[in-house]
C-alpha cells in the first residue's frame, strides 16, 4: 500500500457476517493480550475499519468502483 495514494475517509454502515466480525475480535484479543486484571483492550471498531480499508486498498476497489456492471440497479 502507498503512501502516495490520495485517499478519503467515508464512513459508512457495512454488513458483514458474523463469523467475519468474531474472527477479527478473536484475533485482536490474540494480538492484544490480557491486562493484569485479565480484561482485553482492543478497539474492535478500529479493527474493521483497518481491516476494511486494507482490504479495499489492496483488492483494487478503485476498479471495482469505475465498473458500471458492479452498481445495483437504481429505483
């Protein structure tokens, strides 16, 4: 991924499944670990969204994107 690449934040409501959303908790408490009173610090919002736009950026959004075929009809 590029520093280069001009970029936005949008915020938005993405469904996912889940086993998608227990997957990346699970890894998250993994990476995290315990505190000393045995609780997990993680930022599971951040998580997704790190996820999301890694994803997005990685796979070529940008193609899908300027595809007309990959738009829901309108009405």
């Amino acid at each position: 991924m590029s520093d280069t690449i001009d970029t936005i934040e949008v915020h938005a409501n993405v469904i996912m499944t889940t086993a998608s959303l227990k997957a990346i908790v699970e890894n998250m408490k993994k990476i995290a670990g315990q505190d000393e009173k045995g609780h997990y610090k993680v930022d599971t919002a951040d998580a997704v969204n790190k996820m999301i736009s890694r994803f997005l950026l990685e796979r070529d959004f940008e193609a899908f994107a300027r595809n007309e075929n990959n738009y829901p009809p309108s009405g």
